[in-house]
C-alpha cells in the first residue's frame, strides 16, 4: 500500500492510494466528520454486491489506508482506534507498566465480568442487560473502553463494561456502560467474550489480546504486521468479522487456523482457546 495527498482545502483532504494489486483509489475525507466522502476506482465494480470477495477487501483495504495516512502525514486526526496502531501500542505498554493496584483499579471489573461466567468464586458485577427477548442468540461480548494521559504514557481512566449483542443477522446492538469521556473516541477498546481464567493469568492475556489488536490494525489497511504481531486469536471486532465473513481473509482471529508465518502461542490453558472457539 502506497499513499500521496494530493490537495487540501477548508473542505477535506484528497489522497490517492495504490492498493496492492495496482489500482489507484482517490479518495476525499471530508473535514470534520473526517469522513470518506468521496471514492472513485477503476479496478473494480462500483457496486459492492457486484465486487469479489477480494475486490470488496480492496476497496476497505484502501479507504482504511487512507484514514491511517492522512493521521500520518498531517496534524489530523483521522484515524479511528482500531487503526491507529501508536496509540494501541501506548496502550499495550501502559497496561504492562501498571502496579497492581492500578491494574485491579482499571481492569478488576472487567476480570470479574468475564471470569465470574464460569468461577462460582466470583461474582460478575453485572447481570446480563439485555432485555429477554432481544438478542436472537445468547452471544454476549465484553467491552471496555482505554483513555490515556495526555502524555500517552499511562492510562488515565477506563469506562465501565459495556455489553455487545445480536438482535438479528448483522444487527449489533450495544449496551452501553459508564463512560467518563462520552464524547470522545476512546484510545482503545477491550473486546471479548466470558472466558475461564486465573486472576494470575489475566493481565498477560490482556497483552496477547492487544498483541492481537495491533496485528489488525496492520491487517485492516492492507500491511504484514512485524514479526511479533504476527499471533492468531481475536483481536479488535473491525477486523475479526471481514476474517469471518471474506473469503480471501486468513481466519487470523482462529487459534487453530494455519497461517504462514503465524503461530498462537499459548500461555494460559487450553480450555480458554477451545471456548472461544466454540463461538466463532
């Protein structure tokens, strides 16, 4: 992937993007909404019904490049969360560098949320909120909003968990917890389902889920991750449905999938991957 703005005004940003097989995307985002406001190509059909697995993949590929260009080449912030890449990063560090009490202060709630599902010894903080009825299934995912200091250099606050559910075939409702900052974009977000696991195992598996993370984020935008992102297992939502639902995408969320250069690595027990698994 390969990017160049080409024009700027008090409306948006134009930027042209060569995506990897060759085609040429223009696209505008339009200032404020920092929206895509404007997408022409002539690789593939204009309409994404009428597009491949692969060309639909593209075009995505594209227009996530372009938000995570123009962050890096201007003063704008176009680049939403689950994209930028520095600031998951931040993250991933400033949740290994907690002391215990500020890790139990940002994350014990949410620890109990997904581990008292199956440990009769803890008590999950929240009953289920959704309404009986409303979910077309029993899938629930866990979430939990990352706002950073102002330096970056360590976590600020985080929200209360919020609670993800179908109410149909891709219509995603989400329930939404305490948020400190509700105007604003978190700087990364925990997603995950219940799992069984050990208090003493928990804040390395948080840095396996954000590793995860930071490898889509990559993924998203049409990039080989380095070295060390290159792990299986669910990463951010963004990225795990186009694995789930596009064909020319490796099931990179699978910790059993077989990927070239991709390996899980297992440092907890198997019981965690085989009931993840049994959800995908």
């Amino acid at each position: 992937m390969k990017g160049e703005i080409i024009g700027e005004n008090e409306d948006g940003i134009g930027v042209d993007i060569n995506d990897n097989t060759g085609v040429i995307h223009k696209i505008t985002i339009e200032k404020g909404s920092w929206e895509i406001v404007y997408h022409e190509q002539d690789g593939y059909p204009d309409n994404a019904e009428k597009r491949s697995s692969n060309g639909n993949e593209m075009v995505r590929q594209a227009r996530d490049y372009a938000k995570w260009y123009v962050a890096q080449e201007t003063d704008h912030d176009t680049v939403p969360w689950y994209l930028d890449t520095a600031s998951l990063k931040a993250i991933r560090n400033a949740v290994g560098s907690c002391s215990d009490d500020a890790f139990e202060q940002h994350f014990g709630e949410y620890y109990r949320q997904l581990a008292g599902a199956y440990n009769d010894d803890i008590t999950q903080p929240h009953p289920d909120p959704v309404p009986a009825g409303a979910a077309m299934n029993e899938y629930r995912e866990h979430k939990l909003d990352i706002y950073l200091t102002e330096d970056r250099g360590e976590i600020d606050v985080t929200s209360g968990v919020h609670v993800m559910y179908y109410a149909g075939v891709n219509d995603e409702r989400l329930v939404r917890s305490d948020d400190p900052y509700p105007a604003r974009e978190p700087d990364g977000r925990l997603e995950h389902v219940v799992i069984d696991i050990d208090r003493d195992q928990f804040e390395t598996f948080l840095d396996y889920h954000l590793r995860c993370q930071i490898r889509d984020s990559y993924l998203a935008r049409g990039e080989e991750p380095p070295e060390q992102y290159r792990v299986l297992g669910p990463g951010t939502d963004y990225m795990m449905g186009r694995c789930m639902t596009r064909d020319c995408v490796p099931e990179y969320h699978n910790y059993n999938a077989t990927i070239e250069g991709y390996r899980a690595e297992d440092t907890f027990n198997a019981g965690v991957f085989g009931q993840l698994l049994s959800l995908f």
